[in-house]
C-alpha cells in the first residue's frame, strides 16, 4: 500500500489531476456514508444521483437498499447530464477513480474510452504517449505495423490506469490483446480458443477462464457448422461481462463487421462502373446471387450470370463460387450503398462464336426448347436458338403450333434470316417440305347421259315436235335433256 502523500492519482481521460482519496478516510464496509466533499475535488460535492453518490468508499461497494447502476440501466436525460459533467470519463471509470488508496492499479470497467495523443517517443518496445501536460499513457510498439513517428498523433483506446506509474495503458483501436482477467473489460478485443460447442454456440477460454459465443455472433453470415471453428484461436470482442459471476460473453461477429466497415470504406474510394473485380457468392435467390467483393456486397441479376437462359440462378451458381465480375452501376446514396454486378459480361460468348458459323438457307437440326402461341424456339447450339414462326411451320393452316410439333422434339430446319446484333435466328420448317399441287377452282362437266329408249310416249312428243330440237323442257329430240344451254361456271 502506498502512502497518501504519493503522486495525485491521474484521471484517465481527462488531464486535470484527481486528488487521491485518503485512507483514513471515516468510512466502512457497507455503510450508508456518501463520498465526503473532498473525495473528487476539493471544494465541490457530489450529486445524490451522480456515480459518487450511488457508491461507497469501501472499495466502490453498493449502498445498503441499492443496486450499483450500470451505464446501460441509466436513463437517456441522466445519461447525458453525468456525460456532460464527466466530459470523456465513463461512469466505470468514476467509480473507479473513487474508490480506496489501496488500489494501485486495474482495468477501466465498462465501456472504454477513445482519445488521441501525440507519440513522445518509442522505447524499449514500448510507444509512449502524451495527452496533456499531465496525462501520458504508453502503448505496446508490437501494435503497430511500423514505429510511428515522433510528434505524430494517433487515436487510441484507453485500457486501464496504472496508479502505480500514474501511466494509462493504451491500445490501439482493434488491435488484440493479450488475455488477462483482471484487465478484461467490455469492448476490448482478445484472442480466444474455442474449446467446446453445444446447440446455442460456442464454448471459449480466455486467460483460463471459460465464456461463450453465441451461434449468432460466430459470424455475420449464417454459418451451416460452427464446428468448424474448435480448436481454432480468433480474435473476439467481449459484449458481456459480470467477473463476479465468471460470466464472458464473447462475439465474432463484431470483430468481423469492424474489419468489413472498413474494407467497405476503403472499396467505396476505389471502386467505379466499368471495373472488373473478384468477388465471391455468398448468398443464391431465384432472382439472382449475391456477391462479396471484399467488404461491399453486390447482387449479380439473374439475366447478367449467364449468356443462356436461365430461370433460376442456382442452376448456374453456388455459395462459395469464386469468379470475376464487373461492376455495372454503384447507388453511393443508399445505405448500404447498392453495387450491381454483371457476370457474363467478362464471360465469352459462346452464343455469338456459334452464330458466326450459321448462314442464310443453311439446313440445320436442333431440339424444340419452348412451344408458344406465335412459333417454336429450337436450339441449334449451347446458347443459341432460333425461332420457326407459326406461319413456317406448314404449307397448310394449322389451329396452333403444339399441334404439330412437341417439346424436345428433333427437327431440321432451314434459315430463313440471322442477326447477329440482336442474336435472332428465323427458321422455317415448311421451306424443306414440297408444296402441294394448287386445286382447279372449275367444276368437271358430268358425263352425257344415255339417250331415252323408245317409247309410245316418246314417239308421240316426237311426232308433236316435228323432229325439231330439244323439247320446252329440255329434252331433245332423242328424249335426253340438253345440257349445252347450262353455264357450268358459276
């Protein structure tokens, strides 16, 4: 235990000195006794409702009939009433900074705080920091990529306080941590072994200790097996922590989302329409699929997988499928911002190779793909078809084209026209069939009819007639009507 005349206890994050709380300070375990006057300054005393009103000054106990407030139970107006009067310290930390002389060192419970400091110099492994004339801290040099520069400022993240060396311990922001349980707060990003699982998640050991992960904090996809992760160590952030009740709560996921906000701020700068890049699926909808370009997600069309036709993207793409793409149009006024995304258009076409090979009036054979009302689609090669019309199908009328031809069907056709800037192919299946001799529109004149036998009758009207041409009736002289006075065209 150190003496109270030693160094002023230093406020982690703000510059102005603390003075240290005395031990001799008439106060007991669990008492009912408020923080006297000179417990955080000399001369002002603390709100009934302020952090040192709701602690004791025996080691930051609760009151008797209260309940230590965390920073999460406060209130929104209370909230920012304390953070107004605290300016950058958390209501952790002011519990922390009240509590007993004995204390020499620890962590900074809570959420922890971020400030930016000057570097001073680097030494012995070790970064050391200056926030103020009277705030210092130092920052592992293993940290950083490269030993920054003297005079330079970089943001950091406020561990704990080291009352000891009147230090605070630093960290730069996402860095990993060296697991140690007294040091563990809420926010700090350790690496952590998975050791076991269960039907809720993960099982994890930090600094000997145990705590879990969420199945849905392993990532920020769903993953199918999270027993791909045992035995694995990853950096983790801590979301939960009771130390009293040895409860750790650990997430992935947030650590994976810091590292994609990034990436995604970085790929918005570089990335522009016309662009080809490398993009990995990550998710299959009927409609299309979605792609990861590393950090910004985009979506590939279903029309834009594939020159074929297809109905479905998933007959053409999976999870996990790896190719390039190129960039078609970003949406930065979205949030997230929409990136769309055209597969084929990097892809040869085997449509237009095929087509270059298929001339006018060439006989070609293909497979009946599709029966509509106004024709046939037939493919004549992968990717390429053409259509018979309704009126090419045969010389004769026909009610519908499924009357003649079915699905799958082989035919052979002949090409009529080809486009290849529109990728129209016109075939015919009655210009390979003979057409039908014209029927004569005349009618054929009957035979001549059998002249009448003789009769009495006949002899009479003969003899009636004098023998002179047909009768009034029509009948000649032989009893036969005449048929040369009859116009067989009408």
């Amino acid at each position: 235990m150190h003496s109270p005349d030693s160094s002023p206890h230093q406020d982690p994050t703000n510059p102005t000195p603390r003075e240290e709380v005395h031990e001799d300070r008439p106060t007991a375990p669990g008492s009912e006794g408020e923080i006297p006057p000179d417990a955080g300054s000399s001369s002002a005393t603390p709100r009934a409702d302020s952090p040192e009103g709701l602690s004791s000054s025996a080691g930051g106990a609760p009151s008797q009939g209260q309940r230590q407030p965390r920073v999460g139970d406060l209130d929104a107006s209370l909230q920012a009433e304390i953070d107004a009067a605290l300016a950058d310290m958390s209501v952790d930390e002011m519990l922390d900074s009240a509590g007993p002389a004995t204390r020499t060192s620890g962590p900074a419970p809570g959420l922890r705080t971020t400030r930016t400091g000057r570097i001073v110099r680097v030494h012995g492994g070790e970064v050391f920091v200056e926030f103020g004339p009277k705030s210092q801290g130092v920052c592992p040099a293993s940290q950083f990529d490269e030993p920054p520069a003297a005079g330079s400022s970089v943001e950091f993240v406020v561990e704990r306080l080291d009352a000891f060396e009147g230090l605070l311990i630093l960290s730069l922001p996402g860095a990993v941590q060296k697991a140690d349980w007294g040091s563990l707060a809420i926010g700090q990003v350790v690496e952590a072994r998975c050791v076991g699982m269960n039907k809720g998640g993960l099982e994890m050991e930090v600094a000997h200790h145990r705590g879990f992960m969420p199945a849905g904090q392993v990532d920020v996809r769903s993953v199918p097996d999270i027993s791909v992760f045992l035995g694995e160590k990853f950096p983790c952030k801590i979301i939960e922590l009771k130390k009293e009740k040895n409860r750790l709560v650990l997430s992935r996921k947030a650590v994976v989302l810091e590292e994609r906000e990034e990436a995604r701020t970085k790929l918005l700068d570089e990335i522009e329409p016309g662009q080809v890049r490398r993009a990995t699926v990550v998710g299959v909808k009927p409609y299309g699929a979605f792609a990861d370009l590393g950090g910004l997600d985009g979506l590939i069309p279903v029309g834009e997988l594939a020159h074929e036709r297809i109905r479905d993207a998933s007959d053409v793409v999976k999870i996990g499928d790896v190719f390039e793409v190129k960039i078609v149009s970003i949406d930065r006024e979205k949030t997230p911002p929409r990136v769309s995304l055209s597969r084929k258009q990097v892809m040869t076409n085997p449509a237009a190779e095929a087509m270059e090979k298929i001339e006018q009036g060439q006989t070609v054979s293909g497979r009946v793909t599709r029966i509509t009302e106004f024709g046939a689609f037939v493919e004549l090669a992968p990717g390429v078809e053409g259509l018979v019309h309704i009126s090419e199908v045969s010389h004769s009328r026909i009610p519908s084209v499924s009357s003649v031809l079915s699905k799958d069907q082989v035919i052979q056709t002949k090409v009529l026209s080809v486009d290849p800037d529109r990728g129209r192919i016109s075939l015919s299946l009655k210009a390979l069939e003979d057409r039908p001799a014209p029927k004569s529109r005349d009618r054929e004149a009957p035979a001549e009819e059998p002249a009448r036998e003789e009769d009495p009758a006949l002899r009479k009207l003969r003899a009636k007639r004098g023998g002179k041409g047909p009768t009034r009736g029509g009948m000649d002289a032989h009893g036969a009507l005449g048929t040369d006075k009859i116009d067989w065209n009408f």
